[in-house]
C-alpha cells in the first residue's frame, strides 16, 4: 500500500503557507530531526524505505550514507528536479505545489 506523504497537503487552500502548512500537521517532526545526529537521520531514512523518483529508483538513505562525514565544516546535499527523461513528468505535478 502505498502512503501519500508529499501529496497528502496538495488539496489544502494555501498549503504553500507555513503558518497553513503546520496547522494541518506539516513540520511536526523537524524539531525532533533537528535533535537528533546526521548518522540517526540517515538511518532513519534507509529504515523508511524511501526511494528516489529517478528510473531507478535509488534509496534515499544510501545516498545520503555517501556524504562525507566527521569533517569540521558544513556539509550541503544539493537537491535536483531535473526531469531530462524523454517524455516524463513525474515530477512536475509536486514542483509546482
């Protein structure tokens, strides 16, 4: 069965708000990722089965996994939304919410 996370807000008037947003429960676990070290957050992610949307699919917290890690300095992970397939839209319905 599959659980519509990142849709389940798109039919909410001003969902794009923050103040919108969090009354209908969005954000409601960031302070707790914010408490909790990189490794949990990533561990958390491998755990939930989460998926990229490219053809293959790739696990999210695997990726995540390959960042670098013990350094003194920031670290970013830059996020994309390029749909260069042939003929694929799969992510225009949710960039443009």
């Amino acid at each position: 069965m599959q659980v519509q996370v990142l849709s389940a807000r798109f039919d909410i008037p001003d969902a794009h708000r923050i103040e919108v947003a969090k009354e209908h429960g969005a954000y409601a676990n960031l302070e707790k990722v914010f408490n909790m070290q990189p490794e949990e957050v990533i561990e958390t992610v491998k755990a939930s089965g989460l998926r990229g949307r490219g053809g293959a699919g790739f696990p999210t917290g695997l990726k995540w996994s390959f960042l670098p890690k013990g350094l003194d300095k920031p670290v970013y992970l830059a996020v994309n939304s390029d749909e260069s397939e042939p003929a694929t839209f799969k992510d225009r319905y949710i960039l443009v919410r």
